[in-house]
C-alpha cells in the first residue's frame, strides 16, 4: 500500500501554492497560474502540518533570507528528468543557466530540447530551480507558472530582468 498523499495551500507573492506530499516528503508544489498549474486529486488529504517546514522555509526564501532549501523530495519520473531535476539546485541562487549548460551537467550535451521538456515537468518549482533555466540568448523562455511568476522569481534573487532577455546571463 502507498502512503496518502496530504496536500495543503500557502499563501505566497506570486498566489496561493499547492503543496502536496507523504507526511515526510514534498512531492509537488503546484502555482495558482500558467500551463503546469493543478489541483490536488480527489484522493488526497488535506492536512496542513507535513508542510510546516515546507512553508518555513518558502517563507524565508520570499523574505530573502533563504537561498538554499533542506527538505526532503520524491521526484516521481523518467532517470533523465529526475537526473535533470537533481541538477537544478546546483544553479546558484542570484544566477542563472542555459538548458544547454544543463545538458552538459548532465552528460547529454546534445539534449538541449530533452532538458527543456524535463525542465518544464519539474514538479518542484522554487525548490528545484527551474526558473533559473533560460534560453542560450537571454530569453527567458516558457515556465510553468507563467512568466511574469518567472521574472518575480528571478528578479527576488537580484537578476536583473529587461523586458524578454536578461542584462546578466551566464552560460
């Protein structure tokens, strides 16, 4: 029998997060908005005390005060999007990365177009840093949450974001 999945809401600068997850992993967080926004399923609990430490440190990481997250996940997926998703963190907080860059972390240096696909299923955003992935020109790209949710969220780690392209790119 596989655990239940608890799942809770919390209120946010960019709206109301999805939380969902076992009582001792975070398995999703979900925006109000963009192409990758969901609901919890019908057989889920909702249950707000699992995610205590998720909302701590979410909320820190608003305030600006957290740049690095300690939690514990279950990524559910493919070996390369979960091997794409390990990588995320590894783009620093403040910067961000191509999805070429990320290829290469990830031995796959001609999969440009599979790291963007993974990329854009991560079911962890903020806390897997996909926001930090942007097109080899600058262009800020599709995201999840949509990307006005993508510039805010950049923008809190000191990127400096014009318009679709970003003055500080780093390949």
């Amino acid at each position: 029998m596989t655990n239940p999945l608890y799942f809770t809401h919390m209120d946010s600068p960019v709206g109301a997060l999805l939380l969902a997850g076992e009582k001792y992993a975070l398995h999703y967080v979900s925006f109000p908005g963009g192409n990758k926004a969901f609901s919890p399923q019908e057989d889920w609990i909702e249950n707000a005390k699992p995610f205590d430490e998720v909302k701590r440190q979410l909320g820190a990481y608003f305030a600006g005060k957290l740049e690095v997250f300690d939690l514990p996940l279950k990524l559910k997926g493919t070996a390369f999007q979960k091997k794409i998703w390990q990588a995320l963190p590894t783009i620093e907080f403040g910067k961000t990365k191509s999805y070429g860059w990320l290829a290469q972390q990830v031995d796959s240096p001609k999969a440009s177009r599979a790291v963007g696909a993974a990329n854009g299923a991560n079911p962890i955003p903020i806390i897997l840093p996909c926001h930090r992935v942007i097109g080899a020109n600058g262009a800020l790209t599709g995201f999840g949450g949509g990307l006005p949710t993508k510039k805010f969220l950049l923008e809190l780690e000191g990127v400096n974001v014009e318009g679709e392209q970003l003055n500080l790119f780093s390949a």
